[in-house]
C-alpha cells in the first residue's frame, strides 16, 4: 500500500512519457508488435522497467486479448460473452460451452447458475443444463445446497434441482460449516442441511459461524453463540468481530478492546480503533496516533504514527503524515524517512516512491530498481506491475522489463496467468519466467 493508513491514499498524477528518443522508438515496435499478431488486446494493470529484448508475438498469451467480458477463472473455467450471448473458455482459450445463455456466472461445486430470457437454472461444465431455468431468484451451490426464491418466500434445491428444503424464509443465507442462517418474521435463527431448525428465531440478527461460534445481536447489542444455540458470551459490545489468534476485537461506546472465547476482557476497551491479530500483534489507535500491541496488551510499539502497515519479511512501513520509513517488530527504524509512498516487501524488494516517481529498493534501503514508473505494485510469482505514461507492463526483480508496457490495465500474475486489457478487449498472459 501507499500509506499504511485506512484510507487509501490519493492516486498519483499521471505523467507524459519522458524516454530518450531512442527508446521511444523502441516501445513503440514493442507496443504495435503484439496488436499485430494476436488480435485485439485489453486493459491491463502491470509494471515496466529497463528494456530487455523480449518475446512480445502471441506466444506470450494463454488467451489473446478478443473479449469483451470474461469474468475469471473458476474450477477450470470462466464465462465470456461472445456477441450478445455468454458461454465459457477453459485456461487454454478454448470454447468449452458455446455461448447461448443470456447471463452466466462463475462455476461452484461443478455447476455454474445460467439465464436463459428470464429465468434461471444451472449448467454442468459439459454444457449439459442439468437444471433447467425456471427460477427468478436463485443463487450459487455451497456445501450442496442453493438457495432458491419462490414467490416472497426462500428455501433450498440440492444439484439435481429437487426442492431439498421447502420455501418458507423470510430470508435466508448460503450454508456454511454445516448451517445456514435464515429468517422468519424479523427474527434470525439457523437451520441445518435437512431444514431442521437447530437454532430457534430468536436474534435480531446473527452471521455465520466463524468456527465455534457465531455474532448475533439482540436490542442493538452484539454477542456469541455456539452451534447449540446457547448464549457463550452475552450481547454487551456495540461493535464486534470474529476471533483471530483467539481473541477478537470488541467495542463498548468509542472505545476498543479484545476479548476472548469466554468472554473474559483481556485487553479492556481504550483504545479509538484496533485491528484484529495477525502473527501476535494487533494495530490500534489512540488519538491520531498508531501503534502495536501483543495479544497481553502491552504497547509492543507505543502509538506515534500516523500510520503502520503489516509486518511482511520482518519489516513493516510506517507513515508520519508526510513520508515513509520501514521499522522492525522491536519498533527500530531500520530505513530512515524519506518516501512519498512504499508497499510491502516481496521477495526482498519493496515498491517506494520519491516525488513523482516509483522504483524498489532491498531491506537495507539500497536501491536496486532505479525511480521512473507513474505507479508500481509488490511482486508476485516474480514479476511486478509498473507503468509508463498510461501504459502498464511488467519486471521482474533486476528491473527488466519481462513484458514491455503496452496494456491499458494488468492483473498480478497467478497460478501462471495475468489478466490484461488493450484497446478495450480482455486476455490472459502466460508468466515467461514459469
């Protein structure tokens, strides 16, 4: 992140191209090349650096750029529209289900809800419906079940489109560790899988189970549940939250503090915000300042910034209104201040920015990425995201541009792919360090 704050930062201002000639040169035959040889590009959000020669032909797509929505891989396949019809691709690009439907959403649990004219139903990754359309409200599979609306009134149909539990909610949510939280009248219970209630309409609301236990509110105040139903920790909090590491974060008025799975106030309520645990350290906040404490509630890093961020490869950033610096868990700061913006550290290297300008430096400050892209993200599967004037690319960690900036958006590389976008069309990169 820019600054380690809860609001974002404002974006940069975008900034002519300011390359040598020569170089300018050079980008251009890198920019037209692709669009010349794999069809139509789009948008794409990446990152760009010292020029390699590079192979930028259509071997560098899994997917040349040619749709206009394709929504994102999901167990081996996404939905695409092609003309005014939707149908799915597998990773490789190939037309797995030939567009016909009018609406089409991501697989779950092998099937994927579709929409032909105005109802709707489920399709195998076959292109078998194997329910056909002829719901109006009906939502995903989890944990075996779908939720389904008929008339004003909600239930559940299992995969081969049986009415498994019969309409009868007011409201209902999807199933999760076994149970799913419903509504009838304006009371909040739980059923399980056979529709059973297990957990009687009693709450003025509740949230899924997070484990053990599950928040529930009765008369504006929050507490917990066990699956039994039974009332572990009585409502008492104005704000709460799951557990993380055991404890959660609990408001009484303005004021913040943990609790634990019995109730018991560890960390009494004192402080103006605080962030849940994660590796045995918490953020909170007293007055404008920001600091660390550990799950007993000593002040690890009393509060004096402005803004921390999370501790990745053992350093954490921290923001004092007007610049960044990196600490260390002892609260030591190890690179001084002196950047307008820094994210974490990915495989040694952290993105920081000095004026207009973004490069990355190591975890002694050394910089190793010289400053000179509009905007820059961490490194993932080896490769960040830059850009250069409007165009976004990709370097990998000695500062070579892997994948010259070409895209009008870019995606994080995963599991081997990247989303990108140009000239308003939608494909997938393949990593070339895979």
């Amino acid at each position: 992140m820019d600054h380690p704050i809860q609001a974002p930062p404002p974006k940069p201002p975008l900034r002519q191209r300011a390359l040598a000639v020569a170089l300018a040169a050079i980008a251009c035959v890198l920019v037209l090349l692709p669009q010349l040889t794999a069809g139509q590009p789009y948008r794409a959000q990446s990152p760009a650096l010292s020029v390699a020669k590079q192979d930028t032909s259509s071997s560098l797509y899994a997917i040349p750029p040619q749709f206009d929505e394709l929504w994102g891989f999901a167990e081996g396949l996404s939905a695409v529209k092609i003309g005014s019809k939707y149908g799915y691709i597998d990773t490789n690009g190939t037309l797995a289900i030939a567009p016909r439907f009018d609406e089409a959403d991501s697989f779950s649990e092998g099937l994927a809800r579709i929409r032909i004219g105005s109802k709707y139903g489920f399709t195998g990754k076959n292109g078998k419906i194997l329910i056909p359309p002829q719901y109006e409200t009906v939502g995903s599979f989890t944990e075996g079940l779908a939720l389904v609306k008929i008339g004003s009134k909600w239930g559940y149909i299992d995969k081969t489109g049986k009415i498994a539990i019969p309409p009868q909610f007011d409201d209902a949510y999807y199933f999760a560790d076994g149970l799913a939280r419903v509504k009838i009248s304006s009371q909040w219970g739980y059923i399980d899988k056979t529709g059973k209630i297990v957990i009687p309409p009693q709450f003025d609301w509740a949230e899924p189970f997070a484990g053990e236990l599950a928040r529930i509110g009765i008369d504006d105040k929050l507490g917990y549940i066990d699956k039994s139903g039974k009332i572990v920790i009585p409502p008492q909090f104005d704000e709460a939250d799951n557990f993380a590491e055991e404890l959660a974060r609990v408001a009484i008025g303005s004021k913040w503090g943990y609790i634990d799975k019995n109730g018991n106030r560890v960390i009494p309520p004192q402080f103006e915000w605080a962030d849940s645990f994660t590796g045995g350290l918490a953020r909170i906040g007293i007055g404008s300042k920001t600091g660390l404490i550990d799950k007993t509630g000593n002040r690890v890093i009393p509060p004096q910034f402005k803004g921390i961020g999370n501790f990745s490869e053992g350093l954490a950033q921290v923001w004092n209104g007007y610049q960044d610096a990196y600490i260390d868990k002892n609260g030591k700061i190890v690179i001084p201040f002196q950047f307008r913006g820094a994210g974490n550290f990915t495989g040694g290297l952290a993105r920081v920015k000095i004026g207009s300008k973004w490069g990355y430096i190591d975890k002694t400050g050394k910089i190793v990425i010289p400053f000179q892209f509009e905007r820059a993200t961490d490194f993932y599967d080896g490769l960040a995201r830059i850009k250069i004037g409007f165009k976004w690319g990709y370097i990998d960690k000695t500062g070579s541009r892997v994948i010259p900036p070409q895209f009008e958006r870019a995606a994080a590389f995963s599991d081997g792919l990247a989303r990108v976008v140009t000239d308003g069309k939608i494909g997938y990169l393949r990593n070339p360090l895979k």
